[in-house]
C-alpha cells in the first residue's frame, strides 16, 4: 500500500512540472538563417582601347557632266566590301565618346550609257575607302548606341567602254575627300569582345576626270552608302564598377 501511494505522487509531480518544462521550451528564440543578400550584375564601362574588323555591303550613287555642263548620267555602283578598325572609346557615367580610324577594300563597280555620247558607256569601280570619325553614344549597360561623323575617302576608277564592241576606250583613276555621317549599336559578348551593326553615308566632293586621247573633261559626283556588321576586341577589363 505504501508503494502505490509513492508511486501515485510521483506521476502527480511529474504532471504538474509537465506545463513549466513546455513553457520553457516555447520560450526559446528560433534561428532563422539571414537570406542571401543579391549580388548586383556588373556594370559595363566601355573605356579602352579596340581593334576589330567589318564587312558588309556599299553602293556608290554616282553622276557623270561632260565639261561640267553636259549630263552623261547616273549609275549605282554595287558590291561587298571588308575592312578593319581601330580606335578608343571613353565613358563619363552613360556618355561614350571615342575617335576611330577604318580601312576597307571595296568592289562597288557599276555604269550607263552616256547620254550626251550614246555610243560609250561611263562606268565607275571603287576600290578602296577609308574613315577617320569621332563618336558619341549612350551607355544601356551591355549595349551602346552612338551616332559618328569625320572625313573620308575613296579611291576610284573611271572607265569609258564601247557599246557596239563592250571594248575600253580610255580610263582614269583619282583618291578623293569627302565626308561621313553614321549610326551603328553594339553589344558586348564577353569581358573582351563585342559585335555590332554600322550604317555609314559618305558625301564625296566633286571630281574632274580627263581621259587621255580625248578632249574635254567629266564632271563627276559620288555618294556612298555602307552596311557592316562589326566584330571588336577590347584590351582591358569591361567591368569597371559595380
């Protein structure tokens, strides 16, 4: 009997300290582990020195006056062109500005019949151009946009056919200067390289063509208009501040 009795107080005790030792445990802070803070994506600073290379298409709009005075005609002369670039490029907060040099071989050849001589066709072949532009553009991070403008030139070859044979009367050739307006948006692959598009206008001044063995000269006008994908290397880290 004295057993039962000890036994019943002490599950009466146990039940009583049941509610102190579960307030305890509810009383316990929990730990809960800090979310991870996100890392912020790189900003890309296109500072830095790039070379890279282009290719595309032209086609030379160009205009032929005998003496000045007479309409001969006009013509496009079409064809592919590649080339390569060099240049360096600055970023003030979104602002790039840069200055570049390009060289490119070209094959824009094209002609008409003289209007003016109805027995020879004018045909005009441009081989080579090159562009020396200032740039201005805007920042999107990985993206830049920018408009370009400067000097330019062209080496061309002028050539006077037969129609009735389709054999080469006369030829001349001349480099001449002009102008460049352009456009082109570019996007960065890697920490290095980088791709783009370009359109280019060039405005060429005037130019007299004499041929030898015949009298008189030709006056002739030249526009070009340029399309080229680009492909640079940049020397030098893109990421420069976070």
């Amino acid at each position: 009997m004295k057993k039962i009795l000890i036994l019943t107080a002490s599950i009466g005790a146990l039940g009583a300290a049941a509610p102190s030792f579960g307030t305890d445990l509810a009383g316990q802070p929990v730990k809960v582990k800090a979310p991870l803070l996100p890392v912020a994506a790189p900003i890309i600073d296109w500072s830095g020195y790039y070379i890279g290379v282009n290719g595309g298409w032209g086609t030379s709009h160009n205009c032929w006056d005998f003496n000045g005075v007479t309409p001969e005609g006009c013509h496009n002369s079409t064809g592919g062109t590649i080339g390569g670039q060099i240049g360096y490029r600055w970023q003030i907060f979104n602002m790039v500005y840069g200055i570049e040099g390009q060289g490119n071989w070209a094959d824009f050849s094209g002609s008409n019949v003289s209007t003016a001589f109805p027995a020879n066709t004018v045909g005009t072949t441009t081989d080579a151009f090159g562009l020396l532009t200032g740039h201005i553009g805007y920042a999107f991070n990985a993206v830049l946009l920018y408009g370009k403008g400067g000097a330019a030139v062209t080496s061309n070859n002028y050539v006077l056919n037969s129609v009735a044979s389709g054999a080469e009367l006369a030829n001349s050739n001349d480099v001449r200067w002009g102008g460049v307006l352009g456009a082109g948006a570019e996007v960065s692959l890697t920490p290095t390289w980088s791709a783009g598009v370009e359109y280019n206008h060039l405005f060429m001044q005037r130019s007299n063509i004499s041929f030898p063995g015949f009298l008189g000269t030709d006056r002739a006008h030249q526009d070009i208009d340029l399309i080229t994908a680009r492909l640079n290397y940049k020397f030098g880290s893109p990421f420069a501040k976070y």
